[in-house]
C-alpha cells in the first residue's frame, strides 16, 4: 500500500498470521483444529495476498503446516500461475507441496488446499491478526 506524502512515497506492507484449520470432512466431520495452517502473508486493502510484497520480501511469507500424526512443516508461499503455492519440508526438490488458491483471506471464509497426493482439502479461515511493521 502506498500513498504520497509530500513529495515522496510512503510504502508500507500489511503482514498477517492467518490460521487456517481442517473444515468439514468424512474423517473430521466436525472439522480438526489440530489439523492446521499458519500463513505470515502481506495482504491488499481487499485482503489477497500481495504478490507484490511477497516478491520484495519473500523469505517473510512463510507457512507452518500441523497434523498430528505427522512432522511440523515449514515452508514458504510461493506465486504461482493462478494461484499460490506452499513449498516446503525438503520433499522433490522444492516441489509444491499445497496449492493455495488465490482470495480474500478472511475470517470464515474457506481455502481449498491440494494435498502432494492430490486430495483437495478445505480449510476454512479462524484468525488473521495484523503483525507489527519491524
């Protein structure tokens, strides 16, 4: 986000940690808040991911994936055409492991996650809290 001031350009980034947690599914028909995503990602005004920000810092756009029968993975979101991705954990070399599709990150709103097996999961939005400019 920018805006003039005087005569130079104030650029600031809005950074989030966005939690995401297992929705609806035949195994978890209450959904699993044990199943989870952390997103640290810069949002727009209209909260999608600023590809923008991402390319100038992209070392900061991190996810954090939790199951509980499996490691903790970290990895970093990467864009993609037509959407993002979650790469991570060292499997193929940096391949994708999650796609991620690109929309307004809100609370409530669901997210369809694309398993390394295929499987599309949905996850659905349960915080986005706005992090401190460092």
């Amino acid at each position: 986000m920018a805006f003039l001031s005087g005569a130079r350009e104030v650029v600031w980034m809005s950074w989030y940690m966005i939690r995401l947690d297992l929705a609806r599914t035949r195994a978890f028909p209450e959904g699993s808040r044990a199943h989870y995503l952390v997103l640290r990602v810069p949002l727009d005004p209209l909260q999608i991911v600023d590809a923008d920000a991402v390319r100038s810092a992209p070392a900061r756009a991190t996810v954090v994936r939790s199951q509980p029968d499996q490691p903790e993975t970290r990895g970093y979101l990467i864009p993609k055409a037509g959407g993002w991705v979650f790469s991570g954990g060292g499997r193929g070399g940096g391949e994708p492991l999650f796609h991620v599709e690109a929309h307004p990150l809100r609370v409530g709103e669901f997210v369809t996650v694309t398993e390394p097996d295929g499987a599309a999961l949905t996850y659905e939005i349960t915080s986005c809290e706005a992090l401190e400019l460092a």
